[in-house]
C-alpha cells in the first residue's frame, strides 16, 4: 500500500461553474465514424434517415452537450455546397486530408438533424485551407440566415425552412499543421481567420467563432503561433483552439498516465499567452479556451500507414482503448477541470469508430469501448461548481516528468442536486492509495455510491466478442465519518465518489 493522499475540498473555494461543453465530442468525415458509425441505411437499427439507433442510444447516454464537425484535417478540403441538397446530384470527392473517396451522401443537413437526434449542439469547422473568407459567410448565410437571400432561400429549398442556428464556428483547423491542406504561416492564418469572422458575424451577430491554436505543445512554432493569430484576432473571436493527443509508444506506463501534467502546462501556457494579448490590447475581453480535439491516439497508426488510398470509409484510426488509456483520460478530463475557469468548451476526438469511445461493426453490433467509462461519468456527474483541489499525494518520477502525484483528484459540488462527487485516479501502478478527503465546510455527508473502474490487465479491451471485459462496477470501499471521506484507491483505478451533501 502506498503513503496516504489527502485531498480538502471547501465549497467556497470555487474554480468555475463547469460548462457543460467542455464534454463535448467531434464527427470528423474520417474513417467510419459517419459511415458505418452514425449513419448506416441497411443496418437493422436504422432510422427512416439512416441514423444508427444502436449508436444514438449510446450517444444520448453520454450526454453529449455539443458535437464538432466535419473536420478535423477534412475540412481544410471540404466544399460545404457539396454536401446539401439532392442526394442524387452530390459530387464525388477525393479526400485528400486522409486518402479517401467522400461520397457527400451524408452532408451538414443531416448532421443537424442528427444532433437533435443526439440532443446536442452543432459545433461547425469552416473550410480556411482551400477556401476563406467567401465560402465562410456563404455556409453562414446557408445556415443561420432566416430567409429572403440567395443561401438561406437555398436552405428552404432543400427542405429546411427554420434557420438552423448553428452559434458556435470554428475557425479553419490546425492551419499550423505542415499536414494540413492549405497550411499557413500565423501571420497568413491571423488575417484570414480575422476577415473571415468579420463577414461571419456581419451575417449572424450572434454566432461565437473559435481561433485555431496550435496542433500540440509540441509544435516548433507553438506558442508563438497563439501570440500571432491572437494579434490578429483578439477582437473578434471568443476562443482560441488547444489539440492534444498522446500515445504510449515506449511502453512506460507510469510516464504515460503523467502526461495529463503535461496538458496542464499546456492549457496554463495557452492562457498566459492569451492574457499577454490582452494586456497588449489593452483590452478587458478574457479570451476563453477550446480544448477540441484531446484522446489518446497511437494504436491505430502503424495500420493506417499501410492503408491502400481512395477507399470509400475504410477504417482508419480505429485504436482499441486499453485499460491504461482509460485512466490517462479520466486524468485528462479531470486536467480540463481544473482548468475550467479558461476552459468552456473541449471535444473529446472523437465520437464513434475513428479513435472514439464507441466501436461498431457495419452491419453488426456497437459497444463501449474503456475510455466510454471515464467520459460518461464526468458528463453525468461532473455538472456543477469545479471546486479546488487541495490535493496532498506521495509522488513519483519518471524519466521525462517528475513529481507526478500518484493522486489525480478532482470535485464537483452540484448545489441543485446537493450532491458532490469526487473523481479521482491511482497512477500507481501496483499498490492501492489511501485517501482521505476533508469536506470541513459541507454538513453532514453521506456516500451514495462509489463507482471504480479496475483492472488486473492494463492492456485489458473491450471487444465486440467481450465487450465487458473492462467495465465499472459499484463496489467501492468508501465511507465517511461525518465530512471525512475514506477510501483504499485500488491500483491503476478511476473512481467516482459520490456523495450526497447538505448546507452546514
Ligand atoms: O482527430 C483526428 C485528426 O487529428 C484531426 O482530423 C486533426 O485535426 C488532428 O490532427
């Protein structure tokens, strides 16, 4: 057994109402996350649309707050005209992002109407690599604009008469990327982005417009590149844009689940940078952030570099989560918390096949993969205030990142539902963590369950054949003596604690 942690929480000390967008999710045109995943005609649970309700069912499970699309690399390529209207007169494409054909059989009228499906939002890319600032206003009109105009009236024709009030656009997506078609240097990227969100917001006033950041900590111009498009765009954008995936490629599983210690550093430089501007500016608007794109992805790499080109939805990036990589995201979502002052919208990439929580056959079964786990439970029980964690925890080095706590903890107080609930990790790898958590401001507290999510097998999957091998059960040791939580975390584990609260 490993020395104790502690952790206090006190319900005045406050980090932020969660936003509920930060569990957000991402459909790129990629793979069979569309095909094969959302949308499958011919497969048995299939709506009169298409739409997998085997799929969707699961979706709605995970309270999906808003959903990017579509793309993600693909839309640096993407013609939005396309993709809407007669399905008979929609154009092939090669898709050069990810070496596919795209058939547009499935286009942004349908995603729409998939995420009401869904109960999510639409959060849409426009194309900043081929195309700029014309195509932009242009899908925003298509979209957002009432009637009485040239696209919106084209919308009406293609059978959707009510606008479909699409609030949130990103901007381009990783324009600093050498990968990305239409790649630009920050200074060509800070001014289209900045023509482009004029024209877009002369059209809907409304609609709220996310800069791209850079593609990871770890790219050569970051986090100069944030400085440059932020010089340009500041004024007229409320979001700068952080990637960031991570793989365990050197089989050192004690340094990959510190990596979320490295996301922290990441999202702190992101937000130093960002208030930089501001004072440069002079300016008074804090610059939020969108963490779109985070996952772990590397399982699926060495396949998709053998992939023969211009298949229509092969599989591509379909990484089969393992144990560990269940709790470096329960790690990653409880890093996005703690920042959740700066933090309002996060995409978890992504959604369904194409390194995704959910895994489907074409024409046969979906199931959950290990990652499912961790973002379900912080979706639904991760509503609320994100309190400080005053965490003490025993620590441990690795060859690249030292003093990792072996603690990774986090709680959320739902003043509502008088319930708060800790989530927490155990890096250690072979012992259990006792924890105890001090609510001293809260009355009298009682469990109401603790949900862990274990494993003797770190490289445990779920598959279509076994798709329970890794998953939560309710037994965990928690108990509390009036506002003392105690609990033995076992080894490699994520645990939800939740409690239920009363007002002292
Ligand atoms: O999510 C997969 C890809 O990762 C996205 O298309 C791209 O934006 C990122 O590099």
């Amino acid at each position: 057994m490993a020395d104790k942690a502690k952790m206090i929480v006190d319900k005045d000390f406050r980090i932020a109402e969660v936003d509920k967008r930060i569990y957000g999710s991402f459909i790129e045109h990629l793979g069979r996350a569309v095909y094969g995943g959302i949308y499958e005609p011919g497969h048995e649970t299939a709506d009169e649309a298409g739409l997998r309700q085997d799929v969707l069912g699961l979706i709605r499970d995970l309270q999906v707050p808003i959903v990017r699309y579509p793309g993600g690399n693909f839309v640096s390529g993407y013609n939005w005209e396309d993709s809407v209207g007669p399905k008979e007169d929609r154009k092939r494409r090669l898709e050069l992002a990810w070496r596919t054909v795209e058939t547009n059989e499935f286009g942004f009228n349908e995603f729409v109407d998939w995420a009401k499906k869904a109960n999510t939002e639409v959060m849409m890319a426009v194309n900043l690599g081929t195309r700029g600032v014309d195509a932009a206003r242009n899908i925003v009109e298509y979209s957002n604009h009432p009637s009485g105009s040239y696209y919106s009236d084209l919308r009406i024709k293609h059978g959707y008469k009510d606008p479909h009030n699409v609030k949130t656009w990103c901007l381009g997506n990783e324009m600093d990327g050498p990968w990305q078609i239409g790649h630009k240097t920050a200074e060509e990227y800070g001014r289209v982005a900045l023509e482009a969100a004029k024209v877009m917001k002369w059209v809907d006033p409304t609609i709220e417009l996310v800069a791209c950041g850079s593609s990871s900590i770890n790219m050569p111009t970051f986090p100069e590149w944030e400085a440059t498009v932020l010089d340009h765009t500041y004024d007229h954008v409320e979001y700068l844009s952080l990637h960031q995936y991570y793989g365990n490629r050197e089989q050192d599983s004690a340094l990959f689940l510190a990596r979320s210690l490295e996301m922290d550093r990441f999202i702190e430089t992101v937000t130093a940078t960002c208030d930089y501007i501001k004072a440069k500016k002079r300016s008074k608007k804090k610059m939020l952030l969108s963490f779109d794109e985070w996952n772990v992805w590397f399982h699926s790499n060495e396949n998709d570099s053998k992939m023969e080109p211009w298949q229509i939805a092969p599989p591509q990036l379909e990484d089969v989560y393992n144990h560990e990589d269940a709790l470096l995201v329960g790690c990653m979502l409880i890093s996005l918390l703690k920042h959740s002052d700066r933090v309002r919208m996060a995409c978890l990439a992504q959604l369904v096949n194409v390194i995704a929580p959910i895994m489907t056959e074409n024409g046969g079964a979906a199931w959950k993969q290990t990652i499912y786990y961790p973002y379900l439970h912080t979706s639904v029980y991760g509503r609320g205030q994100a309190l400080v964690p005053l965490v003490q925890s025993p620590k441990y080095d690795t060859k690249e990142i030292t003093d990792v706590p072996y603690l990774e903890a986090i709680a959320i107080h739902n003043e509502e539902a008088e319930e708060v609930t800790v989530f927490a990790v155990n890096r250690h790898l072979n012992e259990s963590l006792p924890v105890e958590v001090d609510l001293r401001s809260f009355g009298q507290c009682q469990i109401i369950e603790h949900i862990v999510l274990e494993s003797d097998d770190l490289k445990a999957v779920n598959t279509a054949a076994q798709p329970d091998r890794v998953a939560p059960h309710k037994n965990g040791n928690a108990v509390v003596d009036g506002t003392t939580v105690t609990a033995q975390l076992g080894k490699a584990s994520w645990n939800v604690i939740r409690l239920k609260v009363s007002a002292k």
